[in-house]
C-alpha cells in the first residue's frame, strides 16, 4: 500500500483560499453591486458577506437555469 504525501488539511485550505478570492471577486463586480443594492437590507438586517455572496449565486444561477 502507498501512502499519500497530501496532507489531509491541504484540499481544504486550497478551496477555502480559492472561495476567498472568488468572493473577492464577485464583490468587486457590477452585478453583484446592483444586485446588493436591489436588496432591502438595513443596517440593522445587513447579512455577512459571505451568506450576501451565497445568496447573489444562488438567485444568479436560478435566473440562468430558466
């Protein structure tokens, strides 16, 4: 049997550096900005970037799939 020199860990720190740079991204884009600024969010009712940048995805992927 061979053994793997691939830490366990690796895969996850990879995709969680690849989904911080697309995050960065799509923040960063026009869609995304007035998409965000379509949304009735009050200061009080803002969400983390992160669930924000889920839902764009989500909702944008939903549109294409018509």
């Amino acid at each position: 049997m061979t053994s793997s020199t691939i830490s366990p860990q690796q895969p996850f720190n990879q995709d969680e550096a690849i989904w911080s740079s697309l995050k960065q991204a799509i923040v960063k884009s026009s869609g995304f900005q007035r998409w965000q600024g379509e949304q009735d969010l009050t200061v009080n009712q803002e969400q983390n970037i992160d669930i924000q940048v889920r839902r764009y995805l989500e909702e944008t992927l939903e549109t294409l799939a018509y």
